[in-house]
C-alpha cells in the first residue's frame, strides 16, 4: 500500500472515530456536530503521515481528546439539568403557558379546529417543611426515644420494717424461756440462822412462722416484648410484701398468721411522778423515756414520730417571747432527746409517739423473700404465667419486756405531766 493509500485510510479511520465519539455525546445540535467534524478533518488533512498516525493513537490522539471533551461538557450538563427547578406560582404558570402556545394562540384567533388541545393548568403550591405538615402525625418521626424502666408510684415506704434488726433461724415452732413468779430473796442473818428461802417459775413462749406473699400473672407474649416487664413485676411484688410485713409489725393482731405489732403490745404512758408546766412534744419525749427507765430497761432506746409531729416540734415558740424552744437535753437539730434518736417515719400516725428499745422487738427470718415462676391449671396452653413473691418470719418478744415500749398520743402524754397551776 502506498504511502498516499495509507494516508487515505488513517483519514477515513480518524474521521470514522470522531464521528462515532460525537454521536455518543447529546451536548450539542446535530448542524453543530457536522461543523466540528468538518473543522476537525480540515485540520489534519494536511498533516503527513506520521502526524496522522500520532493522532490517530487510541490513548492520547485526537479521538481520546474528543472523548474527553465529551465527558466533560456531558457533567456540566448534568449539572445544569440538576438544578431545582422554580416551582413558584409564576413559573409553573409561564410554563404552561409556553407549553400551550398554540392552544392559546388558536383560542386568541378563534381557530379551534386546527389548534392543540388546551392542556389543565395545575400549580403546586410549595409549603415550608415543618413538623406539623411534612410528617403527617406521625408517631414514629421524629424519632422518639424511650426511656428505660418505669418511673413508679409515690407511696409510703415499708420504712420500719427495714429498719428493724432482723436475724436467721430454722426453726418451727420457735421456742424461748421466761423467767416468773420471782419469790423470795437474799437476806442478811446471824449465825444458825436459817436462810431465806427464794424460788421462780419457769414457762415457755412459741411462734410459728409467719408467711406474707403475693401473686400476679402475665401472658409469655408480654414478658418477650416488654424486655423489663418481669424486673418490675418483681419490684412490685416485693415492695407489696414488705409493706404488709411493715404494717403488720406496726398495728398486727397476733394470731395464727399474723404477727403481733409492737403498736398493740406497748404500754400507754402512765408514770406519773413527773410532772411541768405548759409541757411540749420533747417533754413528752423526755417522759416516756422516764418511764422506760424506771422500769428499768436500760437498753438503747429509738423514738419513731410522724414528720409533721416533727416539724411542729421543731417550730415551737415561747409564747411569750416567740424565742425557739430547745431545751437543754436536746441536741441543736432536735433529733435527740436525752440521748435518744428520734426517727421521722411517715409509718407512724400524726400525734402518736412510739418509744422503746428495739431490739427486744426481734424479727428471725425462716425464709427469706424470694421469688418463684411456673404454671398452674391450664396456664402453659394459654401462654400464661404466675409469678410469687412470699417469705416467712418469726416475730417474737418476752411477755417479760413488754414495758420496754411505749405507745400513746402526745396529747394523752402531755395532759398526764402538766403540772397544776397554784
């Protein structure tokens, strides 16, 4: 092939390239594409043969830089067609009357017959995104965020019962041993001289343990999607136990199954070789410790009164002067009084004080609370679930130590020490 043959067919090549580059590109008009070729091949018909070979190469010849053009100018017209588009009331009407050119121009002159049908005119009326009208009421968006466990109720807590010195037996029945019945005692003699005779009895006391428990019932559906619904089922249940073990061990009448309050064995104030004037709440306090003493239990000693006996405790004035009252056997935040604490617990009722030595008051743990699942009946076919909570305790005290606590109003305590007037 002569040079002049190979010239020919490197031109045909290249123009056959540059047009099939074009062709793939729609970023200019037909006359337009014809133009560049034309233009182009002008150019590098002149050009020897080696300048059309150097063209001609597939990587970075004149058909590479065409085709690199293209992708170029291409992504500019992505662009530019990717700008949002005007969507005022305005432009959707001009729009459509550019679309309707003809149907309008026929409606001006009257030629219906020839002109385009009129197309609807719709606008859209863009609204400001907000949550009221872009997330139609929905529940889930924005998203919402639960907080974990259960915020519970307010109520009184079993608070005495938890501060109640409690130890741990195995043992039914309990059984302990009173001392009675003391006759008789030393005296001093001469020689020869008989000695005094003395004796006691003996008799034994008994508890059995007490059970206190409560039960609930819950579908397995709800435990699995509820992942906390049995820690607080459990809560509950043993905040309920607890507080029946506490108001049993307040106010309970001893019986069979239940436990004797320590309310309902205390004895009611009754000394009354003291005496003042005008007495106050800590008078009464100062009292009911007196009689304690005096019948000589010398334990440690623990007052529980309502809050709001101690607020006005803390409140009270001289009439006269309207100077605080603290007497000198109290502490300076009035929580003590002759060395006794004084307990706020909202357990024991407004104008009543309970004072006495506790731990004569015991509490033996037979079994612990604990908690128990399972089935009963038909519960396993009806996918349901009972759960217990229950424990068993001895309450137990000497008929011997019931003087070691003290339960009476303070209006009764006060109207027994005040002094008369003379």
């Amino acid at each position: 092939m002569t040079q002049e043959e190979q010239k020919q067919a490197l031109l045909d090549s290249i123009k056959s390239q540059v047009e099939g580059e074009f062709s793939k590109r729609s970023f200019a008009t037909k006359e337009a594409m014809e133009s560049a070729i034309k233009d182009s091949m002008k150019t590098i018909e002149g050009l020897d043969l080696e300048g059309l070979r150097a063209i001609g190469k597939t990587n970075d010849g004149l058909v590479e830089s065409i085709r690199t053009m293209g992708i170029e100018i291409t992504e500019l017209k992505k662009q530019r067609d990717s700008k949002p588009e005007d969507l005022s009331i305005r432009a959707q009407v001009k729009a459509w009357q550019e679309a309707n050119k003809e149907a309008i121009e026929g409606l001006r002159t009257r030629q219906l017959g020839t002109a385009p049908q009129l197309t609807p005119l719709e606008l859209r009326d863009p609204e400001t995104m907000s949550i009221a009208n872009s997330l139609n009421g929905s529940a889930y968006l924005p998203r919402p965020v639960v907080m974990p466990g259960i915020v519970d109720l307010v109520r009184k807590q079993p608070t005495f019962w938890d501060r109640l010195y409690k130890s741990t037996i195995n043992a039914n029945p309990l059984v302990w041993v009173n001392k009675t019945n003391k006759e008789g005692a030393a005296a001093f003699i001469g020689e020869g001289v008989l000695k005094p005779l003395a004796s006691f009895d003996l008799n034994t006391q008994t508890s059995t343990p007490k059970k206190v428990a409560e039960r609930m019932k819950v579908s397995t559906e709800l435990l699995y999607d509820l992942d906390y619904i049995a820690t607080e089922m459990e809560k509950e249940i043993r905040f309920e136990v607890e507080t029946a073990a506490n108001t049993a061990v307040l106010t309970g009448v001893a019986s069979s199954t239940n436990p004797a309050g320590i309310t309902t064995i205390a004895s009611p104030f009754s000394l009354t070789s003291v005496s003042t004037l005008n007495p106050t709440n800590v008078d009464a306090i100062r009292a009911a410790i007196a009689q304690i003493r005096s019948l000589n239990f010398n334990g440690t000693l623990t007052a529980y009164m309502n809050p709001i006996d101690i607020a006005n405790m803390d409140m009270e004035k001289a009439s006269d002067s309207g100077v605080y009252m603290l007497p000198p056997f109290t502490s300076s935040d009035n929580t003590v009084v002759k060395g006794v604490r004084i307990i706020e617990d909202n357990n024991i009722a407004v104008g009543y004080l309970l004072i006495g030595d506790m731990d004569l008051y015991r509490i033996a743990m037979h079994q612990p609370f604990h908690i128990k699942w399972g089935w009963e009946n038909d519960d396993f076919s009806r996918n349901l679930v009972t759960v217990i909570g229950e424990m068993r305790f001895h309450q137990w005290y000497s008929s011997n130590h019931v003087g070691a606590w003290v339960y009476d109003t303070f209006a009764n305590i006060k109207l027994a020490i005040t002094a008369p007037i003379v």
